[in-house]
C-alpha cells in the first residue's frame, strides 16, 4: 500500500469481525498487511522501478502524528524509549 500500517487501517477488518457479517466465519487467519507479505512474491525488490508512494520524510511525519495521537513518547528522529 505504500506506507507503514496504521489504526484506522484496522477499521474495517475490525467491524467485519464485530459485525454480523462474520459470524458463519471460522477458523480463518487475515492478513491485514497492505499487501508487504505478499509483495516480494509479486514483484521482487530487485525488479521495481517505481519509487515507494510516499517519501521516507512524508512516512516519518505521519509515524510521529500517529505516536502523538496515542500519547507516545519520541525524540526527534521518531524513536520510542522503550524504558
């Protein structure tokens, strides 16, 4: 998908499972990756020539909004203490 998994990117897979919808389901496992698991399979690193959707600065800027929306502690390259 181009971009580091987000909450809201688990929004839909979680009303499905809340929802009446997925209740003859059982026993499954979803993938909700954006597609990175399957990609290598597809596509194979060394035969992509279009750059990534985003930049690594615009994935930095919405990481750090993410961190701060979930009230977590970063310095200024976007690493969390872990301590």
């Amino acid at each position: 998908m181009g971009h580091i998994q987000r909450p809201e990117d688990l929004y839909g897979p979680i009303l499905y499972l809340a929802s009446a919808a997925s209740d003859y389901m059982t026993g499954q496992n979803m993938v909700i990756d954006g597609g990175h698991t399957l990609g290598p399979w597809i596509e194979p690193a060394r035969d992509r020539f279009a750059p990534p959707r985003i930049s690594i600065e615009q994935e930095l800027v919405e990481m750090k909004k993410d961190l701060d929306a979930m009230g977590i502690a970063y310095d200024e390259n976007g690493q969390v203490n872990a301590a």
